[in-house]
C-alpha cells in the first residue's frame, strides 16, 4: 500500500504546482501610477494620476476642491482629454488645459 500512495502524492503535488503555475497572476487592481505634478498660470498646482488602460479615467486633485475629481476619456483631436461635463483636464505634450466650471487654467507638468 505504501509503494501505491507515493506515486499518487506526487502526481497530485504536480498537478497542483503546475496549476499554480499556470495562473495568470492578475488581479482586478490596476498598478498605481505616480500622479504628476502640474504649475499652472494662476500660480495652482494640481496633480493628475492618468490610467493605465487606454480608456480608463484620470484623477484630478484640484486646488478649490475637497474631493480630487474622476473624469473619463472625451474625443479629442489630440491629446489626451477627460471629463464629467463640468470639469475638463486636457493634456498634451506636458502643458495640459483644465477648466472647471467655465474657467480656464493653463497648466505645465513639473
């Protein structure tokens, strides 16, 4: 009985290692990402944390504002450009627009 329950242990450890193995390791968080720093024209820096996916939203930490704000991806001829209707972050290039109700501040990355 003992020759017979050997081989069996070690078929099933490998079995269970290869199926370690073959996990893919992803998991539903994104890495985290370095928000940048932006020096804008009114003398208020904001920080934006832009996504790793393609579509994914960017976050915003204004200067007048308790909460940072999310905005999602907008068309845009160029550039990369976010929104919730009533707050816009567009970036190109390092110098980035953001309007926040109707007013306009231009920004550059630090």
């Amino acid at each position: 009985m003992q020759l017979t329950m050997k081989p069996a242990l070690a078929l099933t450890t490998v079995c269970g290692l290869a199926l370690v193995g073959c996990s893919s390791g992803n998991t539903a968080t994104s890495p985290e990402v370095d928000p940048l720093n932006f020096a804008c024209d009114d003398g208020a820096n904001i920080e934006a944390t832009f996504p790793t996916e393609p579509d994914g939203e960017v976050t915003v930490s204004l200067p007048d504002q308790e909460e940072d704000v999310t905005l999602s991806r907008v068309e845009a001829a160029s550039g990369a450009k976010y929104s919730d209707g009533t707050t816009t972050f567009w970036e190109k290039g390092g110098e980035a627009l953001v309007e926040v109700e109707g007013k306009v501040k231009s920004c550059t990355m630090e």
